[in-house]
C-alpha cells in the first residue's frame, strides 16, 4: 500500500480558479485560504473527472468542520 501526500494548493476569494490533480487514488487535495469575515463562501468543483463519488469538505481554523 502507498501513501500519498495531500496536493496543497492556494487560493484567493474572489480570485483566479485553481487547478490541482491528484496522481494516485484516494489522494487528497487540500484547497487553502483566508476567509475575509465573510457572512457566505460558495465552493465548487468543475471538471472532475474522477468516476468515483467526490466530497468537497470545510475544515474551520481550529481543526473542525464549520466556521468556528
């Protein structure tokens, strides 16, 4: 069994898209940015093209899911 790295990419809000590939299965890619105290985020995902369900997850700065 192999291990892979999570691919770290950063982002801006209201900025540019980002592009990041996974090379192996089950491989993680960890979208990193400041939320400028905003009320709402919208996320989303494009042109995937992994045939298996793919889960998008907020992690707050404290470690957990949310805003806290």
């Amino acid at each position: 069994m192999t291990l892979s790295a999570d691919v770290p990419v950063n982002v801006s809000v209201d900025g540019n898209s980002a592009t990041a590939t996974a090379a192996r299965p089950g491989q993680r890619i960890r979208a990193q940015f400041t939320d400028p105290s905003a009320d709402f985020i919208g996320v989303g995902l494009s042109g995937n093209t992994v045939n298996q369900t793919t889960y998008i997850n907020l992690i707050g700065p404290a470690g957990g899911s949310g805003t806290s």
